[in-house]
C-alpha cells in the first residue's frame, strides 16, 4: 500500500486550445423530483472544466434541466411511468458513450431493472471510464457478480450508507471496521477505484491510497455527491487518469466547501455555494 500525499494539478491549458481539447463528458442523471442532481452535476462538470457537458435526462424533466444551465446540452430519454430513464434509453445511452470521453451515471434516477440492465450495458463497454454514484450505486448493489463481466473502468464514489448495500451484494465477509480498509478492499475486488466519502474521504485504487483533507460538515447537504460527481468526470475528460482524477476531484470539492464555509458560514451552505466556488479553489490549488 502506498499513502499519496501529492495532490494532482491540470495542464496548463494551450493558447489555441477548443473545447474538444478539454473534454466531451455526459452525465446521465435525474427523474421526477430529482431534476436538480442532473442540473448540479452538468453545472460542476463545467466549472470543473470540460469543454463540452451533455445531461442526458428523462424527457419530461428535460425543459427543468436545461433551464438551470444553458452552457451545457441535453440529451432526452425516454421514461417510465413513474419518470425514471426506461429500457428505451439503451441506445441512445450508448451512442452517448461512444461520443464522449467520459460518462457518470446515477444521480437522482432512482432504482428500477431497467436501470440495472443500461448501467450492465454501459460496465460492458470496453475501457469506458465511467463514475458510478447515487443511485447508480444502489442499482449496481443489485447486480448480481458485476466484476467478473466488468470491461469499463469504473470509478465508485460511495458514501458510507451505499458502500454498505455493495459491499454486502458482493462480499459474505464481515465489514472491515476501519474505513481504509474497506476502501481498499473493495477496490481490490472489484477492480475499480473507490471514493470513500465522508469526513476523511478515502480514495484508491487497491494499490494507492489518499486520505482527503479538504471540506467542513457544512457540506452534508443534499446535492454535494452530485457537485463530486461532475467534478471528476470532467477531470477524466481533460485526460487525468483515473485514480487523479478520483483524488484531485475530492481535494478541489472540498476545497471549494471550506471556501464557501469561510464567506457564509457551515450552516447556510449549500451545494450551489460549493459550485460557485469551484473558481476559487481552482486557482488555489
């Protein structure tokens, strides 16, 4: 095991640089009453630099979605009765995923079957990086032997509640009780790399371990696993590799938080506040 301490930095960008230069990411996102997890993560992935951010969507929800953020596009997909992406959706998620050069799955689509088969399609891709979090994560608990079809290289962010309901759809052992451990474990497993939220985030990839300074408990508020979702797949999508991208992500997310936390206070943090700050951190760091 190796302790990383060094914090990963961006390129400095190109004077002829475009957008294709920096990154084509889509993050497949939302439901009914969960428009703003789509919204917050396109929003991230953008301050975060991408150079171009698709929000693939329920079609219903689209107009909420594009109305919060018109720097980023949106892709419609076809819904379920209860406005969850449905079945339909395989095709165009995987055109999606074969278009850009990172995908994120799972903020606010709820759980279904037809979640669970397009989220097997999409670890079927060969060398598809891919951020799984949210409810993504609770539909991959329920797939049953997933690493031993596993092509993409998935990047897990699970808080503690999440990591539990995988951990017991793989593993008949007992939880390790110290939170390193089970990130490791579980990357170990799995072969993927695991963003351990919570105070201490723990991020690696089985081999490497970071353990996270950064951020304050004004960032317990819902959205701020979406904003971290965006973050890193835009990281991806500007050509940090996985396990950087993983590790400057949660650095900069919670460097963005204390940031905000200094202007307003714990209390009154919210996830815009934290995307909002996003500059500032970068220019720190």
């Amino acid at each position: 095991m190796q302790i990383i301490e060094t914090i990963p930095k961006l390129k400095p960008r190109a004077v002829d640089g475009h957008k294709g230069d920096y990154g084509k990411v889509c993050i497949i996102a939302g439901s009914i009453g969960m428009s703003g997890a789509a919204a917050l993560a396109g929003r991230a992935a953008l301050r975060a630099g991408a150079g171009l951010v698709r929000v693939a969507t329920p079609k219903s929800i689209l107009p909420i979605v594009a109305s919060v953020e018109p720097s980023f596009t949106t892709i419609p997909l076809p819904e379920d009765i209860n406005g969850r992406i449905s079945a339909k959706a395989t095709h165009a998620v995987l055109e999606a995923a074969g278009q850009n050069d990172a995908l994120a799955f799972g903020p606010g689509v709820g759980v279904s079957g037809a979640l669970r088969s397009i989220l097997e399609t999409l670890l079927d891709q060969q060398h598809l990086r891919l951020v799984i979090d949210a409810d993504g994560l609770n539909n991959l608990a329920g797939i049953k032997n997933w690493p031993a079809r596993l092509k993409a290289k998935p990047i897990l962010t699970p808080h503690p509640g999440e990591f539990k309901r995988l951990w017991s759809g793989l593993v008949r052992e007992e939880l390790p009780a110290e939170r390193q451990e089970q990130a490791l474990q579980l990357s170990q497993r799995t072969n993927a790399i695991v963003v351990l939220k919570g105070a201490g985030t723990v991020v690696t990839d089985g081999e490497k371990v970071y353990i996270n300074k950064t951020g304050n408990p004004g960032m317990a508020t819902a959205g701020s696993g979406d904003v971290l979702t965006g973050i890193i797949t835009a990281l991806l999508g500007q050509g940090l590799s996985d396990f950087d991208s993983a590790v400057l992500g949660v650095y900069i997310h919670g460097l963005a938080g204390d940031i905000a936390a200094e202007k307003i206070g714990q209390v009154s943090l919210m996830t815009t506040d934290i995307i909002d700050s996003l500059p500032d951190a970068f220019l720190k760091n």
